[in-house]
C-alpha cells in the first residue's frame, strides 16, 4: 500500500510546570495517498493536537510519524514535510493575509519563490478549483465564511501539496459554507487527487469519506467505512458525538422493534428506509 502518512505508536504530551497532559496516546494507524479521511472526536479528545503532529508542526513526545518516508522529527525536513502537508484551520479570517482575494492565494507561492509566471498559473487555478475565481478581485471580508474558507484552501492548494490537512474547517461556518466546503474537499480528493484528512465534529461531514476514524480521550476507537461507522450509535453517542436527527429517528425506531439500518445519512435514504420498513409490518 502507498502511504502518504505513517504513524506509529505515536504519542504526545503537554507539560505545564510539573504537570503532563497526554493528549495523543499511543496512535498507530496510516493514510493511503488519495484517500479521503474523516477524523471524528468531540472537544478535547486531542484532534487538533494529532493534525499538528502530521505535518510536523508538533514533534511526537513519543514514537514515529513519516510524512512521504520522511520523518518529522528530525528539524532540517521541516520545510519539506510543510510542502507535502497543507494544513487548514477553523477561522477563515486568520488565515487570510491581504486585501485581495488572489493577493492572497499569491502568498503562499510566493514565498516558494516561484516565478511570475507560474504563481500567477497557480493562484488561477487553485481559485477554480475551489469555485471562486470570479471572486479573484474581491476584498476576503466582503465574502461569507464559506468563500473566505474557500478562498484560505485555495491558498494552500496553491503551494501544491500531496495532502490536506484540515482541522475543523466548518466548524464556524453555516449549514450551506459547510456543505460547500465538503463538496470542494471531495472534488479536489476526486479531480487532483490530493489526499484529504479531514477533522470534525459533524458526523454528516464523514458520510462520502473512504474511511472514518473515531477519537476519543487521545486514542481512534473505531477506524471504518462511513457505513459500518454509523451503525454504531451507541458508540458515537458514548464518546459525545452528536447524531445527526435522521440516524437518531432510525435509531429511536430501532429500539421501539422497527427492522431498520441507521448507517444512512441524507433524508432520502432516511425516507427509503422507513418506507420499507413500514411495507414489513
Ligand atoms: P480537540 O482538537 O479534539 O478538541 P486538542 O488536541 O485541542 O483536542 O486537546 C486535547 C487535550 O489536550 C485536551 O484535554 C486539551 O485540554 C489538552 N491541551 C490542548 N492544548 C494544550 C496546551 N497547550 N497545554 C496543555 N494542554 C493542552
Ligand atoms: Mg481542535
């Protein structure tokens, strides 16, 4: 299997004074290249200090995380892990560095010292790529979360890196700037085949992911497809996970005897299910 990420026996851990937190617990697990990742947890299960580790910005306190057979550890392949990994955070707005959209997206390349020429290529096309080139003049916050979102990703596609690291990127965003940026996600994993891990607290957000990785308290519990994933409500709902309406009515019909499956997510499907089940009794 080709790897784009390997972590082994990783751990991390905070130290305050004489005090140490252990945020990562012992994690093993790998990203194939081109695969589309969802990392579920709920505040504080060690999320955000996991994705930090990925692309070397948090040095394991323990064991082995290889970006691309590089390992992160040793200082002079900082740059290079940075390349290879993009990292995108929750707030739009602290991610955007100038006034105009495609100044903005330029930075990134710039600092690459690229030429002219090919920064201007670049900006161009991450801007189409995430559906916001004929915005490239417009000032970032005259723009909605999900824009501004759209317009911070393609500033890291723009440097052109193998995998896409994003740390809750929805989660301040509105119900139709969250489904833009998934749909933006699944068409940049599609289209350009980059690598995509995704981190979130919604499990809708997992629903079209090849793989589904549940943490909690520093350590994955689960690590499936979508599907098997969310049969288990019990285990979602134990870890503080909030269950989107349609599975908690398919689950509630479940348990008051309804042969009915809980591993769908959209109302469709939801509709299909209970229709059937219905047509049983
Ligand atoms: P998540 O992103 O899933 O909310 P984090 O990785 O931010 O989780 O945090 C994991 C755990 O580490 C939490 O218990 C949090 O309180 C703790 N933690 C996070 N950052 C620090 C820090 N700078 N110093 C000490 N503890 C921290
Ligand atoms: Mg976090």
């Amino acid at each position: 299997m080709d790897n784009i990420i390997e972590v082994r026996n990783a751990v991390y851990e905070y130290t305050d004074g004489d005090q140490t937190h252990r945020a990562v617990d012992n994690v093993s697990f790998n990203i194939e290249r081109g695969s589309f990742t969802v990392i579920l947890g709920h505040n504080g299960s060690g999320k955000s200090t996991l994705a930090k580790m990925l692309n070397g910005l948090f040095k394991a306190t323990d064991g082995e995380i290889l970006v691309d057979g590089i390992d992160t550890k040793k200082e002079d392949t900082e740059i290079e892990v940075k390349r290879k990994v993009g990292m995108v955070f929750q707030n739009p707005d602290n991610q955007l560095v100038a006034s105009i959209v495609e100044e903005d997206v330029a930075f990134g390349p710039e600092n690459l010292g690229l030429e002219p020429t090919v920064i201007r290529q670049r900006v161009d096309d991450a801007l189409k790529s995430v559906g916001m080139y004929e915005f490239r003049q417009s000032t970032p916050h005259h723009l909605s979360g999900g824009q501004k979102q759209r317009i911070a990703i393609a500033g890291i596609i723009a440097m052109e890196p193998e995998c896409l690291i994003l740390d809750e990127p929805t989660a301040m965003l509105d119900p139709v700037g969250r489904k833009e940026i998934i749909e933006t996600l699944h068409k940049l994993n599609k289209e350009k085949g980059i690598t995509v891990v995704l981190i979130t607290h919604y499990m809708e957000e997992a629903e079209n992911a090849d793989r589904v990785m549940v943490m909690n308290d520093g350590v994955i519990i689960d690590d499936n497809t979508p599907k098997e994933i969310f049969k288990n409500v019990e285990l979602l709902k134990s870890v503080g996970l909030s269950v989107p309406q349609t599975t908690e009515l398919l689950y509630a019909l479940k348990q008051n005897g309804f042969n009915v499956t809980t591993d769908v997510l959209s109302i469709e499907e939801t509709a299909d299910v209970i229709a059937s089940a219905l047509e049983e009794k």
